[in-house]
C-alpha cells in the first residue's frame, strides 16, 4: 500500500504558490517550473492572475527559471491570454494525471524530466502527474473554493489519500 500512496505524495507542501523557496529549488538544479492554473496561479474561472501570483513569476523569470502553464483546461484560449500576459509557454488539453503532457512541455523548454518542478493544487492530477513524469511535485492549497463539478469529486479521494499520507508521517503535517 505505502507504494501505491507514494505515487500522490508530494515532495512538499506548502499553502501557496508564494511560500515556494524559488532559491532553494534553484540552488538544487531545478531549472523549470510547470505551473497548474486554476486554483494554483488564479481563482478558477477567473481572467486575470493576481498580482502575488505576477509577482511570483516575475521573480523566477528573475532567478532563470524556465515557467510553463499545463493545464487541463477546456478553455484554451482563457489560458492562451493569460499565458500572454504572463509572457510565459503554456501547454493546454495535458491530459493530466498523464504524464505525456508534463513530458512535452518540458522538451518544450529544454529541460530533462528530473529538473522540472511542477507545482498544482490537485493531487489526482497534478501531483500523480508530475510523480509519474520523475518531477520534483509541490502541492499548493486551492486559492478559492468554487472549483469545476468533476474536481469537487476528486478532492474526496485527494482528501482520504492525503489523510493516508498524512498518518503514515510523509507530509510533514504541512497539509
Ligand atoms: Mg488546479
């Protein structure tokens, strides 16, 4: 059982997209990040990222870290906008848990697999994703309650696979 669960923990968990330790991932040889979008760069169905989250990529575009959007999102060309405004790459229909997407994206931007962190608020997809694809993962926590139907049905398994994790002394009680 331990090693199925490992596959949805997270490396690290921290509550949002802020508390990452940009110097410390890059001062361990990440190169990448592979940024989720709703719920982890902006409320969901929002149109605009926040200035904390603006704030954030500025300051790893500072650093020399590569940034990518990879999302599942079915609306690409919301994504497409934000991405521009950001003024970083972004992968849409990632399929995510697959880790195909995570892959793509990461040969997108030069990267091998093991210098990429991918940092999301879902642990059925982002995390499993980033775990399958060899990546360094970063769970955040959900900027805003409203989230898609089909998502609210996943966090009841996130929430028993985490409560798991969480017993047998993996995360750290950060969660
Ligand atoms: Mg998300």
């Amino acid at each position: 059982m331990g090693t199925f669960l490992d596959r949805f923990c997270p490396d690290l968990c921290v509550k949002n997209i802020s508390d990452i330790d940009l110097d410390g991932l890059k001062a361990s040889g990440y190169e990448a990040l592979m940024i989720d979008l709703d719920n982890t760069l902006l409320p969901w169905k929002d149109s605009c990222a926040p200035a904390s989250s603006r704030e954030w990529v500025e300051r790893a575009k500072a650093l020399g870290m590569k940034i990518c959007i990879v999302s599942n999102t079915h609306y690409p060309s919301r994504m497409m906008k934000i991405a521009a405004e950001l003024d970083v790459p972004a992968l849409a229909g990632a399929l995510k848990p697959r880790s195909h997407g995570f892959s793509k994206a990461a040969k997108m931007l030069g990267c091998e697999n093991a210098h990429v962190v991918v940092v999301g608020d879902q642990v059925m997809t982002d995390v499993l994703g980033g775990n399958r694809a060899g990546m360094y993962t970063i769970l955040v926590e959900p900027m805003h309650p409203r989230e898609f139907a089909g998502t609210k049905v996943s966090r009841v398994i996130e929430r028993i696979i985490l409560f798991r994790l969480r017993r047998l002394g993996k995360l750290g009680n950060k969660v």
